[in-house]
C-alpha cells in the first residue's frame, strides 16, 4: 500500500471525508465491464471502435487506507 501526496482537493470514497491539498491517500483503480476489450464495428458504413468496459480511479484518506 503506497500513499501519495495530495496535489488537489478530493473526496474520499470510504467514509466521504474531503481529502485536503497536502495530505495524503490511496488511489485505487476500479474496472467496470472489460475495459482492455476493444472490437471494431461497422455501424452504417463507418468503422466504429467499441468498447466494452470502462475504469476510473478512487481514493481514499489515510485512514481508510489504513483500516482495509
């Protein structure tokens, strides 16, 4: 579990406690779907990519961080 300096203000996803400039916490990825799955279609004569997934990233305060 690595802890990175906060350059900006955020929320923390476990307990909703905002996350000031300077502190520190976890960021975490979470995937929904298969986001390294990719296809392309052709969807009324133009090729389209699809994508089947997608990932965004959370963080969490230095407590919550800890605790899990």
């Amino acid at each position: 579990m690595k802890l990175i300096k906060s350059r900006g203000e955020y929320k923390c996803e476990g307990c909703n406690n905002p996350i000031g400039r300077g502190d520190m916490y976890r960021k975490k990825s979470k995937s929904f779907g298969s986001p390294g799955k990719r296809h392309i279609e052709n969807r009324n004569g133009i090729p389209t990519i699809v994508e089947h997934g997608f990932r965004i990233d959370v963080r969490y305060c230095e407590t919550c961080a800890t605790t899990a």
